[in-house]
C-alpha cells in the first residue's frame, strides 16, 4: 500500500479551474516565481515551452543535487513526481510543488513497495541498488540508490564479493552486469519509452542517413544498445551530439530533448528513433506530457499539488540518496546540464 506523499489527496492537477485564455502565462509563471521566491526545474524530457521558463534544466542526477542546493522557498518540479519527491526528501524545508500529481513512471509501478520487499527479504546476503526511478518506500528499503549516470561508478565502488540485487529497470541492469562484469539479480520493470524503441527500424533510418549517429539511454533493450554509437544518460547524450563532428544523429531517448539539442546546435539534425511500425510516438513519455504551462502556472497559484512525505518515511529515503550524492563524481566544469 503506498503511503499518501501528494496533497490533496487523489488530486491529478488542479484541473477544472478557468484560466483566462488572454492571460500571458509566461509573464505570470515569471511574476510568480518572483513573488513566492521559487525555483522552477525541468527535466530534459519536459515540453520545449517548460524547459525554456525553467531557471534550471536536467538530468536526474543534475536535478537532485539542485533540489539540494537550492536557497529558494519553493521548487517548482516539472518532472515526474518520484523527481517531486526526491527534492522534498532533500530539501524538507521547501514547498515542493509539481504540475500534476499523476505523472508517474512505469519503472516505479513495476515495482510495488510489499512486492519489493517480499524480493529484498529473498536475498538477505545482498546489497540493494535501486534506480532513482522508484517510490520513496522503495528507496527507503534501498542501500544506495543510483541514476543513469552514476550507477557504473556506484556499482563499481561496491565489494566484488558482494552479491547485489537491482531494480527497477531490468535492462539499466542487465546493461551494469555486462559493464561492470557482475550478476546482479535484477527486478523485472521496464521504461514504456525506451523499451518500443525498433532495432530494425534505427538501422533502416541509418542506412537512408549513413552518417547519423546513434545514441541511446540505457533504459533501452540490449538490441537498441548494441546498434548505438553511444550509450550514456539524457545528459551524457546531449553532451554527445552536441560536441561530435557528425552532423545527424538518430536519438533513443525521449524526443524532448531534441530540443536543447536544437538550441545548443542549429546547424544539426536530430531524428526521434522510431517504433516497431516506423511511425508511431513511440519517443514520448505520456507521464511527462501530463505537465502543461496551464498547470505549471495553477500549481504556482494554488501552491498545490505538493510532496510532503512522512517525516519517517523521508528519513528512510535519504540515507541511500545521500550516499548516492557523496559516491557520484562531481559533474563536469562546463556540461552543457547547467541550462540556466
Ligand atoms: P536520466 O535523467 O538520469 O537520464 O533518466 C532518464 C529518465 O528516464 C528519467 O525518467
Ligand atoms: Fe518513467 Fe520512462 Fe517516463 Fe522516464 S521516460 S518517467 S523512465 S516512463
């Protein structure tokens, strides 16, 4: 049973309140975000819209150590809600509000809080690495919990002796065992996103543009991994395609961040990678597109939905995000993560 974390309860977004359609949603969100003294953060797969309003843009590990960081009264998080989470669990003194409560993610559904113990009770001996794409409960029977861009590095820090179990994602995992040379047993959830990605249809879009290169995120199936020329977080990719020579790449991650790919290099070309049937949508993530500047806009007002775990759950949780944000290198000098 999952603990109530987003009030008001059962609430999705304050929908069903008017917005007069005259109103200059930008100038207001920029009003707001003065008078209320908030920080608005975005992840990569957020709208074009929401990522330019943001005064922060990134990755998962680049988001959290923000939320960590930040000295403003009220995070503002266009994300998914485990990202709303992890910034109260961080930052417990902040409001944390997000646009609507009921964009959830696929890795965390797959796995329940009773099921996930029921697993970490089946292997008593075993250190327990979880993806930052899970619950709070989930976190909290965790002992380190990683993000795509530092799990190598997490894992590769941990006693060779020691058997590991991870989750959610099974081929984020199975990626770390063939990377780090372990045999974690891996949970069995998967990213709606990244796993309709077609390895057949990639290599059909490459051979009409021989010289697009393909990155990809590790959340996607082993078949999509080896047919990429790169393999790295939403950060990592856009760090790729923006440095590289090559002019064209084909993306395996969420399409938004074609967009700060768009902004940081012009000049390129970035192509969604398609689906089974070469057409379909298949690179957009339906939990993150549940945030509109509408809602954006209604959640600064209403100051609701908002995150707010119970004080014992939120003490649970952090002890292995904190480790994951002491273990995790510094970012780079000059990432292009910092799109502020
Ligand atoms: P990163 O932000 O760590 O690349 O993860 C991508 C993702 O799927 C977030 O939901
Ligand atoms: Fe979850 Fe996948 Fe959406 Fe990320 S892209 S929030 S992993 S469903």
């Amino acid at each position: 049973m999952k603990t109530q974390t987003v009030f008001p309860p059962g609430q999705g977004s304050m929908t069903g309140q008017e917005i007069d359609p005259l109103l200059d949603l930008e100038a207001e969100i920029n009003r707001l975000k003065r008078e209320k003294n908030a920080v608005i953060l975005a992840h990569y797969y957020q709208d074009g819209e929401i990522q330019d309003i943001a005064d922060f843009v990134g990755d998962s590990l680049d988001l959290s150590r923000k939320a960590a960081q930040t000295d403003a009264d009220m995070i503002v998080f266009c994300g998914v809600r485990f990202m709303a989470e992890v910034a109260n669990i961080l930052s417990p003194d902040k409001k944390v509000v997000l646009p609507d409560a009921a964009a959830g993610c696929s890795l965390e559904d797959s796995c329940q809080p009773d099921a996930y113990a029921a697993f970490r009770k089946k292997y008593p001996n075993h250190i327990a690495v979880n993806y930052i794409n899970s619950s709070a409960e989930v976190k909290a029977m965790s002992d380190y919990i990683v993000t795509s861009s530092n799990a190598e590095h997490t894992i590769n820090s941990l006693p060779k002796d020691s058997p590991i179990i991870f989750g959610p994602d099974r081929h984020l995992g199975a990626y770390l065992n063939r990377k780090t040379g372990r045999d974690m047993v891996l949970w069995p959830g998967t990213c709606i996103v990244h796993e309709q990605f077609s390895a057949r249809e990639i290599t059909r879009l490459k051979d009409s543009h021989p010289g697009a290169l393909v990155a990809a995120h590790p959340e996607c199936p082993e078949a999509i991994l080896e047919v990429s020329d790169h393999i790295g977080s939403t950060r990592s990719i856009l760090e790729f395609a923006t440095s590289s020579k090559a002019k064209e790449f084909i993306v395996a991650t969420e399409q938004n961040i074609i967009h700060q790919m768009q902004k940081i290099s012009p000049e390129k070309i970035f192509y969604p990678a398609p689906g089974a049937d070469g057409s379909c949508n298949c690179a957009q993530c339906p939990f993150m597109e549940l945030n509109t500047m509408e809602k954006l806009y209604l959640c600064m007002v209403n100051e609701a939905p908002y995150v707010k775990l119970p004080e014992n759950l939120r003490v649970a949780a952090l002890k292995p995000l904190q480790r994951m944000l002491e273990i995790s290198p510094p970012p780079a000098k000059k990432s292009v993560a910092a799109a502020e």
